[in-house]
C-alpha cells in the first residue's frame, strides 16, 4: 500500500497547455508539501499545506496553484504551461509534533512541456 | 536564512571503497539533521538521521555522526556496493518547519 502517491508518473504536454497532478497519502500526516526537482537534481520547496491551510507560498508563478480538498490530498494545478516547468514535482507529507521525522515522499510525476 | 552545503559531485568510486560525502549547514540553533537518498526513477527516501549533536544516524551500513563544532553532518560508508549508486541529499529541519536540502551528490560505483 504506497504511502505516498502521485499521478500521473510522467506527463508530456505542449506549451500553453493547463495541467493537474494529483497526490494522496495514506499515512494519517497533518501536512503535504510540493516540491520541484529539476535537471540538475536541486530541490526546490513551492507549496505547504497543514490540514488544509497553506502555510508556505514559496516565490513561484501564479500560474501553479495547489489545492487541498482534505488533509489527505494536495493537487497541483498548473495553467499555461511553459518550456521552462519541465521538471519532475514530488509530493510529500509529515506529521506534525514529531520534530525529529523527516518526510515521506512520493515517487514524482516528471513533467514535459514541448 | 538555514542553508545545507554538499560536497559536489559527481562522485564515482571503484566497489568496496570508502565512501565520504561532506555536508555542512548554516542555522541559528540545533537543527534535526537528515540524509535522503534518491535511486534512479524514483523518489527520495530517508536514509538516516540524527536530532542533536553527537548523535550518530546509521543505516544499510552508512553512518553520519551530528557535528556541532564543525556543523557538519557527513555520509560514509566503509564499502560501497553498485547498488549504492544514486543521488545523496543532506538537509536540516527545525520541528515543523520546513525541510531544507543541500544540492546533492550524484555517486557512482563501478564494478
């Protein structure tokens, strides 16, 4: 039973284009977070949601745009696509009060824009 | 701001050698220390950890020990295996506040 799950895995789309990627964790976690990783492997936090609330809005464009419907789920939405959002965009979740936890990871969606 | 400091890679190492991977972190306090690992195709996984100084985190035969003096938080393993091959990240988090990492570090073993 995965724990954290992202879909679609890959996602190949052409610019202008709007796009969601979903994510879903079954672990009981307060808080989910998005992350873009790009070619060079260097992480990047974009968004941080607690039970719903968003709690860190990193500089990223308006164009991305996450929403929770529950503690359990955290889709990104992404309009007008550019060249420049091909990426892979992990998901992930901890749970609060355990300080010394770090966080779960899903398996990443990789994102191309052509 | 917090900020981790990795060791640059690519790093490619013969099997069975030592491996070291540095990392250092800029913080106000003691932040909880991690190393993530990510294989090839999928996502990062927690590889161990240390919450304090002079804590070792230890895992699948690597170690990193909690430096407070040095502020540094490196990777070894005393053989490393193919299946080692990945990208290693360092981080630091302070309780609920976000996961800061490092930039990584591509290792790669050859047979």
């Amino acid at each position: 039973d995965t724990a954290v799950s992202q879909t679609p895995k890959y996602l190949v789309t052409q610019m202008g284009n709007d796009k969601s990627i979903k994510c879903e964790q079954n672990l009981g976690h307060d808080t989910m977070y998005w992350y873009k990783q790009d070619s060079k492997k260097f992480l990047k936090i974009m968004f941080s949601y607690n039970n719903k609330e968003l709690i860190i809005n990193e500089t990223v464009p308006n164009r991305f745009s996450p929403k929770s419907p529950d503690k359990a789920h955290l889709n990104l939405h992404i309009n007008s696509l550019e060249l420049g959002d091909s990426a892979v965009y992990f998901c992930a979740s901890s749970q609060d009060g355990i300080y010394n936890y770090g966080y779960t990871f899903g398996s990443g969606t990789r994102l191309t824009v052509v | 701001g917090d900020s981790v400091t990795q060791m640059e890679g690519p790093v490619t190492l013969s099997e069975e050698a030592f491996l070291t991977i540095n990392c250092t972190y800029t913080a106000t306090g003691y932040p909880s220390l991690f190393w993530y690992v990510q294989y090839p195709g999928e996502g990062l996984q927690l590889l161990l950890k240390a919450t304090k100084a002079d804590d070792k985190g230890s895992n699948k035969g690597f170690e990193a020990t909690y430096r407070k003096e040095t502020t540094s938080f490196h990777l070894e393993k005393g053989s490393v295996q193919v299946s080692d091959s990945a990208v290693y990240f360092c981080a630091l988090k302070f309780g609920n506040e976000k996961l800061t990492f490092g930039t990584g570090t591509r290792l790669t073993i050859i047979p």
